[in-house]
C-alpha cells in the first residue's frame, strides 16, 4: 500500500475516536473485508495493532487500483 492509503485509513479512524472501525471506516472497508483480514470491526481505532492498519490500507489500495482498471 501506498503512504498515502495509510494516512487515509488512520485518519478516518481516528477522526471520531469513540466509534467503532466499522463506523468510522465504512465508506472504504466493508465487513467481508474487516472478516477476510480477521479484525475485529466493532473495535475502537486504538485497539488494533499497526499491521492491522496496514493490512487494512493495502486493502484499500487493492480497492481503488480495481476501481482504476474498469
């Protein structure tokens, strides 16, 4: 993934801290993707570990090189 897709992913995170991942995250990651990478949605941002983020940022970057090929 690029920087950029993980400054996304914590970012939004982050943005309102006492939601849960799924909430905050729902616009890029949906639940077949939280269930594929094995995190939990229904944590808060600062109860995943750094790999997961960037587990989740690769995701995304899949995401949007897909998008880029249609």
């Amino acid at each position: 993934a690029s920087l950029l897709h993980l400054q996304r992913i914590t970012t939004a995170a982050f943005h309102m801290r006492r939601k849960t991942l799924r909430n905050n995250l729902k616009k890029w990651i949906d639940d077949a993707t939280f269930e594929r990478l094995e995190i939990n949605s229904e944590r808060r941002p600062e109860q995943i570990r750094v790999d997961q983020y960037v587990a989740l940022a690769d995701a995304l970057f899949e995401q949007d090189k897909t998008h880029q090929l249609k």
